[in-house]
C-alpha cells in the first residue's frame, strides 16, 4: 500500500513539474506585437489562398486531361 503512494507521488510530481517548466520556457518566448501578429496572419491567408487556387488550378487541369484521355 505504500507503493501505491509513493507512485501517486511521484506523477503529481511529475506533473507539476512538467507544468513549472512548460511555464518557465512560455516566459522564454519572444511573443510578437499585435502589429506583426496581425502582419503575419494577412500573409499566411494569402499564401492560403494562392495555394488553393493553384491547386485547384491543377485539378481541374488534370481532371480534364484525364477526361479526354478515357473518353477517347
């Protein structure tokens, strides 16, 4: 029975230790300003966009091909 406890123990232990550090190295983080979050975001959806578009480019492109290559 007091192994039980002593393993009980230890991952509270663990635990809180695992969320002390998780905690210490959030502190560590260089977090962007509103500005460049905002800056930052604009350019993901862009890219997001292209790509979609791109690949739905593609698709379309090959979904016709291959259209006139089985309907011969």
């Amino acid at each position: 029975m007091a192994k039980n406890t002593v393993a009980k123990r230890r991952k509270t232990n663990a635990l809180t230790r695992f969320f002390r550090e998780t905690t210490g190295e959030l502190r560590k983080v260089s977090w962007p300003t509103r500005r460049e979050a905002i800056s930052l975001t604009k350019v993901v959806v862009i890219v997001m966009i292209v790509m979609a578009l791109l690949l739905g480019g593609l698709d379309f492109v090959f979904f016709q091909l291959f259209d006139i290559i089985f309907n011969l």
